[in-house]
C-alpha cells in the first residue's frame, strides 16, 4: 500500500525515542482494556510502538511510520503498514478498532473514523477535550498559550463525537507519576518539561515553534529555580491525579 509522502515527516520529527518515553500507563492501560472487553480480534490504528495493545488477544497493528514500526518490541501484535483513511481491511472484519491519541494525526480524520466504522462494530479512541486542556493544565495556560491555539486545528474530542455513532466520552485522569509521556503527563513534575528529550516526544511541542517553546522553558526554569512555580501551583503536590482534558470515546455501531 502506497504511503504518501507528506505524512511520514510528522511521525519521523517526534518518533525518535519514542518507545523509551511514551510507556503505557498502567492506569489509562486498564482504562482501556476495560472499554475493549469482550473483543476478541482488535485493529490498533496509528499503533506507533504498541503501548497499549492487549497481549491476550489476537491483535492486527497499523503504522504508517517505519522509524515507530522499527520500535515495536519483539513478539509484538504483526503490523501493517498504512493509514487510517485508507484501511486495507474488509467490512466488519474486527470486534474492535483502537486509536490513541493519533486521530489529531490524520490528514482526514472524518475519513479515518468512518474507516474505523467499516472495519469494527466498535471503535475505541482516546483524545482529548482542548477546552478543558488550555484551562486546567498550568504549562499551556500560563507559559505556553500558543499550544492552545495550534491545537484549535486538530481533530479532538468534537472530531470524535461527531464522526462516531452512539459516542460515550469518559474522563481518562492523569496520574501524577504517570508513565507515558504525553503533553500533560508531567504535571507535578515540572522540571521534565525542560529536557529537549522529553518534549521531542510530545506532538504538541515538537510541533510548535521551537522560538516559542524555548522562551517558555526559560521562563518556567527560571520560577523552579526562585521557588515562585512551587509557590504558585502548590496545591498540585496533594493531588494524586488531575483531569486535564484527555477523554476515550467508546462507540458501536
């Protein structure tokens, strides 16, 4: 199946490292698995690395990026590569589709979740609502608010409920030792945001302006240093997790 090229540069900008720093949380990891109950053939669709793919169940993986198939560990779930708009798979021919904060990837997302619907009676997908993201996470409220309005482009949450059928969004809490390091992930952990390694794995400062992005770690380097971040958000440190926006989307049709 032929991959277009102008797709593969955003998964090669952030893929590097990827596995070692986006881990599945064994939280959010139960919270999906619950919603796939009952499924015995599933289809993770932009599977990067397969941090959440069932190992008890048989399992079909699509990528379109080589850089995050070759980081797919041994005895992983076989993969094929291609895209979410364009599935190479008959009607109906899995219980289930997965998709992890990957929709806000595709170049047509309302194609991708129709995609989703053909292959599987049900789709699963994680993302996120951005309205209560920029008014709850400190990071892109206070330092970065340019990452707000990049994401006023994406496919998000309105993306997902309207594309699927029967949509139901439940609150995915973020734990604050929280083991894959997506956006929000280090919340109570601040001093994270600061290592270019940390932030190369997450869309949505990798993507950005990097002039933006390191004006704003030198800001918030800065506040951790004087005590002033500790001082301002020290309600966070009693706080086991905190929602922050990010959802999954369990539909049949």
């Amino acid at each position: 199946m032929a991959i277009e090229r102008e797709a593969i540069p955003v998964y090669e900008r952030i893929g590097e490292g990827y596995a070692e720093r986006r881990r599945a949380d064994p939280g959010w990891l139960m919270q999906i698995h619950s919603a796939l109950a009952g499924d015995s053939f599933l289809l993770n669709v932009g599977a990067g690395s397969g941090s959440y793919e069932p190992m008890d169940r048989m399992v079909v993986a699509l990528e379109p990026s080589e850089l995050m198939i070759a980081q797919r560990p041994p005895g992983s779930a076989p993969v094929v590569r291609g895209r979410a708009e364009r599935l190479p798979f008959a009607d109906r021919c899995f219980d289930a589709a997965l998709a992890v904060l990957t929709v806000h990837h595709w170049d047509d997302p309302e194609a991708g979740l129709a995609e989703l619907s053909r292959v599987a009676a049900k789709q699963v997908v994680v993302t996120w609502d951005p309205s209560v993201f920029a008014s709850e996470f400190w990071l892109v409220r206070d330092y970065l608010p340019e990452a707000a309005n990049r994401e006023q482009g994406l496919a998000t949450i309105s993306t997902v409920q309207h594309c699927l059928r029967n949509a139901v969004s439940t609150p995915m809490p973020v734990p604050f030792g929280c083991t894959d390091g997506f956006f929000a992930a280090y919340w109570r952990r601040p001093h994270a945001y600061l290592d270019e390694r940390v932030r190369n794995a997450i869309s949505g400062l990798a993507l950005l302006d990097q002039r933006l992005v390191k004006s704003a770690m030198g800001r918030l380097a800065s506040d951790l240093a004087d005590g002033s971040w500790y001082e301002r958000y020290s309600e966070l440190t009693g706080l086991e997790q905190l929602d922050l926006g990010y959802r999954i989307v369990v539909a049949e049709s």
